[in-house]
C-alpha cells in the first residue's frame, strides 16, 4: 500500500509511528493524531541526522562553556593569590 511522504510528497510504503515522532521531535507534524506516519527513509533520515548535529553541537558548546568557565575561575584564584 503506497502512500505519500508527509514531508516531500514522494510515494512511499514507509511508516513511521507517533512514538518515533516524539523522540525526534518531529513537533510539525503533530496537527493530525495518528498511530503512524507516511514518511520516506530520506526525509526521515535527513531529520534525525539534523536533530543528532544540533544535540551535538549543544552537548560541544555545554563542554566548552565549562572548559572556559574553568579557565576563567583558575586564572582568578592566580589573580588572587598574587594579590594576597
């Protein structure tokens, strides 16, 4: 049973269900509740491929921001000791 993606209007026989949506936060196509959705592997895997990069680049920039924030208060306690 052929149906079109949701996401590109190519035929498919793919179907992705409604828990798979929430864990990759498909949230734009949850106007319609259904038990499953008609997406294609390319759309979906161009999807979850994005949404790993973003929660990469977030979980990279948190360990920056802690390396630096680490720095930071390292070169304040040299300050400080210099002064006392």
């Amino acid at each position: 049973m052929e149906k079109t993606c949701e996401l590109c209007k190519k035929e498919t026989k793919e179907k992705v269900s409604y828990l798979e949506l929430e864990t990759w936060e498909f949230d734009f196509l949850k106007k319609e509740k259904k038990d499953f959705y008609s997406i294609c592997f390319e759309c979906f895997d161009k999807h979850t491929n994005s949404f790993i990069d973003k929660e990469m680049d977030l979980e990279l920039r948190k360990k920056r921001a802690l390396l630096v924030n680490r720095e930071i208060q390292e070169e304040i306690e040299a300050i400080l000791e210099i002064e006392s």
